[in-house]
C-alpha cells in the first residue's frame, strides 16, 4: 500500500454506523480511502445515539479516551472498504470536514504498522 498525501486528503466525510453490542448509532470520519487496497481508515468518536441523526456536525463531536466514562474512541483503524458503502449511513446534512495534519499523521503510522506485519 503506498502512502500518498493526495490519497489521504481525499477523506473527511461523516458516516453513522450501527454498533450492535451497545445498540446504538455512532459515527466515524473517514480519514482515507484507498478503494484499489480495499481499505478505509477511520476515526470514531464517542457519541451514541439511539437513532440516526441527519444534523450531526462535527464540531458535536468528541473523541474519547481510556479515562472517559462516556467511552473510548478509535483514532485511526482500517476497515474494510466494502463495509462503508454497505453497512454504513451517509447523510449530505453531515458535510466534509478537513484531515488535520494529526490525523493524516495516524494514517500513515497505521499504514507503516501494517507494511510492517
């Protein structure tokens, strides 16, 4: 997989996700999609909800840690990129947020993790 910095700024759309084991709806932002790989990198944050929201911005949204109560977030993680146009809701009302430098950081860090294994 090769890191490209044109690849990694194509991201920055919201998606809500169904997560099964605690009921509820949250969301993730896409912080790259590398659709020849079959592999999107996302962030998700803490928020749950128990229905899909269509206003939801991103700047409601927080991203937890080990110490929260309200729950821990991902940073960065791959995912399947079938699994985003499939299992996953995207709302225009969501709109596109730009990948910060910390997160285009996170992805190429990952992608060296998994050239690695």
């Amino acid at each position: 997989m090769k890191k490209s910095s044109e690849t990694v700024l194509q991201g920055g759309e919201l998606y809500a996700f169904r997560d099964n084991r605690n009921s509820c709806y949250r969301f993730a932002k896409v912080l790259a999609a590398y659709p020849e790989d079959g592999v999107v990198f996302i962030r998700t944050y803490k928020q749950r909800y128990a229905e899909t929201l269509t206003n939801v911005k991103f700047a409601e949204l927080c991203v937890g840690s080990l110490d929260d109560p309200d729950g821990l977030t991902i940073g960065c993680a791959p995912i399947a990129y079938a699994s985003i146009h499939t299992d996953w809701l995207k709302s225009p009302d969501y709109g596109i947020s730009e990948i910060s430098e910390e997160e285009v950081k996170a992805v190429n860090e990952t992608i060296d993790m998994m050239n690695e294994a």
